[in-house]
C-alpha cells in the first residue's frame, strides 16, 4: 500500500456528493474549462432509501445538459418505464395515463450509472470512499480535509450535494431541523405481489392516516417497491413507530391487505429523512451553494425531489459559471442562485405544502377530490402539483 504522503489536490469546484444533484451539476460544467472534483463518502455502487420514482422533470434536465441522456437512460437494463399512475382512496381509483413517461430505477443502479455519465462525459475527477472532515472558507478561497487522510482540498467554490445530512449545509450555515417540513419515510421491497403492472404506477391512502399515502411502484426484476412516510412533527407529537404503522397499513386497509395476501418482502424496511422545500432558509452564502436534499428541495406533497435535485444541480453549475465570469464568489452574487431556485422550484413546493397541510387538517376534502377526479382539468391539477 502506498503511504499518503499529504498531497493538496487544487481544484476549482469542489462538489460534495455525488448522488442525482452532484452528478447534475458535474456534468452541466462539463464544458466549462473549470477543473472539478466530486467528493462521495460512499463506496459506489451504493443505495439510497427511496421510492425510486423519476419524474420527467429529472430526466428532461439531465437530457437537456447531455443530449442523448434519455435514449440511453431508457435502454440500461435497470429501467422500467412508467405510462400510468392508479390512485386508490376508500375502493376508489383515478387512473392518470401519462403522455410522457416517467421511470423508475433502483438507486443502486441509477446513482452508479449518473455517475458513469460524470465519468464518461466530462472531465471530473471523480474521489469515492472519500470522507470530509472540516470545510474553511476564507476569503482566498475552501479547503477540505479528509478524515483518516493528510490529503486537503482546495477551491474557489463549494457545493453542498451531500443529502439530508448534508456537513456542507451543517458547517457553512445556521440550519437545523424544522420538523414540521420534514418527512420520515421507510421503504421496503417485495415481490409475488398481486395485479402489479410494470409500467403503473400506484398510490394508496388510507383515511386513518389522514392524508399519507403508501406508494407502490415497479422496479425491475418483479418487484415492487413500497414505502410510506409522515411528517415528522407528527411523528413526534404522537409517538409514532414509523416502521410498525407501516405494517399496520396493509392490516388496515382491505385492498392492500387483498394485494399484499401472498407477497414476499425482499431485505428489511428501511427509513430515511425528507427535507421539504417549503422551508428552504438560505441555500447559498460565502464560496458554497447547496442543491438538492442538502437545499431542502423536496416535493411536500409526493415526498419526491430526484428531479428538484437534478435541476437545482443545474442552476447551481449556472450560478459557478457566473462567478467565474465576474471573479466574485462572495454572498452577494450568490444570492442570484436563491432567486433562481425560488423561481423554478420553491414557489411550487410552497403551494404543495399548503395544499398539503389543508388535506390533512381537513381530509374529507380528499373525498371531494376523488369525486371530482373523474373530470379532466382536476386530473390535470392533481398532476402538476406532485
Ligand atoms: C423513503 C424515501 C422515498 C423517496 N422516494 C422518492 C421517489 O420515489 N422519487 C423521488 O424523486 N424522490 C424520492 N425521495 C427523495 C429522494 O431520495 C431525494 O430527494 C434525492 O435522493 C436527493 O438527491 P441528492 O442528490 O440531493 O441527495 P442524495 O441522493 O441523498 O445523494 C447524496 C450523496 O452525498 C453523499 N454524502 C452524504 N453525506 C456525505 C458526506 N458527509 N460527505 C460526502 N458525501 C456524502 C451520499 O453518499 C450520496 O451519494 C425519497 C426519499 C425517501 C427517504
């Protein structure tokens, strides 16, 4: 083994993370001349809990940073492709055919292929099993240090990409946990499950639990994915077990109990943070920008934020090339990055919340929803809100 001898490797950008939102903003600054590293803890491949569900948004973005990205997205063997979604309340289903397709993807396979595309289509230099320790900004520049390691980073600007435990986000600014826009969600795979169709789609709630939903979405191999989550105030407030409520679930309602009758759950339930993007606080500052669940960005409503991940990444890798245009990667220009996250994504996600905050205070207006679903305008609706 070769010692490390406490080399300083300098770069330009330094992304943290190399999740949806890191490899977004790697490959948007491919052709920049700007030397970048991306900077993940883990060993890829790695998972990632979630539901796995990419929206259009996430893979327009990617296409529109790589054109041909779809193309090859839809033929990598892990990829299903979704044209409906079945949404089931009480007996009740609205079924939405979609026009465009969405997908779903193992992050197992769908974080290592993103960053297959970072390694293939740019020039990054790309450091996995790599942990950070302490950030300092200053006002020549960032440095980084690794833990178990003499190595030191240094660049003119920082990216916080690094999720719902983000250290950039934890060192550089003020935020802590809000719990009332914040999700705690499990998930967990099964196979052997009844009336399951690759490309549907299927979403169930259940009026004991108010307004959440269970998802159940197809991912390759027959299996399904399945997962739940609540707000974490009100997780808190009334001493929910997330992991036994998501059991009770099936119990309770007779047409998952029907579907689920015979299935066979694959690896244990496993829970992870949402960060909501109705409370965002500020995503940038002095030499750093956040993007992604590092940022706060996820949908309140559906929970999802791989495509919020995606495209902040880009607008984060529009906002690095500003600054080095002008020279200037203090606050004040950075703050151009919060007006423009505000613009193509908050302002959104603040809706969902409100809407979602009004459905569950008053869950009998999803019984009107249901009712009024069968007309195409609220159909529409309800899709451009998740
Ligand atoms: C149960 C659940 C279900 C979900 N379902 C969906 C869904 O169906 N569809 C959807 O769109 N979204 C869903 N989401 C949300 C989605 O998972 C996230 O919004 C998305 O992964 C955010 O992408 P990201 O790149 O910002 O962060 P991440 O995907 O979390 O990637 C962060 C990366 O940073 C690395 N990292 C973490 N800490 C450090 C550190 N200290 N140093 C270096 N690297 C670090 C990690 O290893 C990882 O590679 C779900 C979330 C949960 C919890």
């Amino acid at each position: 083994m070769k010692e490390d001898t406490g080399t300083v490797k300098n770069y330009d950008v330094l992304i943290i993370g190399a999740g949806p939102g890191g490899c977004s903003c790697a490959i948007a600054l491919k052709d920049t001349g700007l030397r970048v590293a991306i900077i993940d803890k883990a060993t890829f491949p790695r998972d990632k809990v979630c539901g796995e569900l990419m929206h259009r948004k996430a893979v327009e973005t990617l296409e529109s940073l790589l054109p041909g990205f779809e193309k090859t997205f839809k033929q990598f063997p892990k990829t299903l492709v979704l044209k409906h979604t079945q949404i089931n309340y009480k007996g009740r289903m609205i079924k939405f055919d979609w026009k465009n397709e969405s997908y779903t993807c193992p992050r197992m396979d769908l974080d290592n292929f993103l960053l297959g595309q970072v390694k293939e289509h740019t020039p990054t230099d790309v450091f996995t099993s790599t942990q950070p320790d302490k950030i300092t900004v200053t006002n020549d520049g960032v440095t980084l240090t690794i833990k178990g390691s003499t190595t030191v980073f240094t660049g003119e600007i920082i990216i916080g990409a690094d999720g719902a435990n983000s250290i950039v986000a934890k060192q550089l600014t003020e935020r802590t946990l809000d719990r009332k826009h914040y999700l705690g969600a499990v998930r967990a795979y099964y196979s052997n499950v009844k009336d399951t169709k690759p490309d549907v789609s299927e979403v169930f709630f259940s009026p004991k639990f108010g307004l959440n939903y269970l998802w159940v979405f197809p991912v390759e191999g027959g299996k399904v994915n399945v997962g739940f989550g609540l707000l974490s105030q009100n997780i808190a407030d009334q001493k929910i077990n997330l992991k036994e409520t998501f059991y009770k679930y099936f119990k309770d309602s007779p047409e998952l109990s029907a579907k689920f009758k015979d299935a066979i759950q694959e690896g244990p339930l496993e829970g992870f943070g949402v960060p909501l993007g109705s409370s965002i606080g500020a995503p940038s500052g002095n030499r750093f920008m956040l993007l992604g669940d590092a940022a706060s960005l996820s949908n309140p409503l559906s929970g999802t934020g791989i495509g919020n991940a995606v495209l902040s990444g880009k607008l984060a890798a529009n906002q690095v090339k500003t600054c080095f245009a002008i020279g200037d990667f203090s606050a004040t220009p950075m703050l151009q990055y919060d007006d423009e996250l505000q613009k193509a994504i908050v302002n959104d996600l603040v809706a969902s919340y409100k809407v979602q905050r009004s459905l569950s205070k008053m869950p009998f207006i999803l019984d009107v929803v249901f009712w009024l679903g069968k007309y195409e305008k609220v159909k529409k609706y309800i899709q451009s809100m998740v």
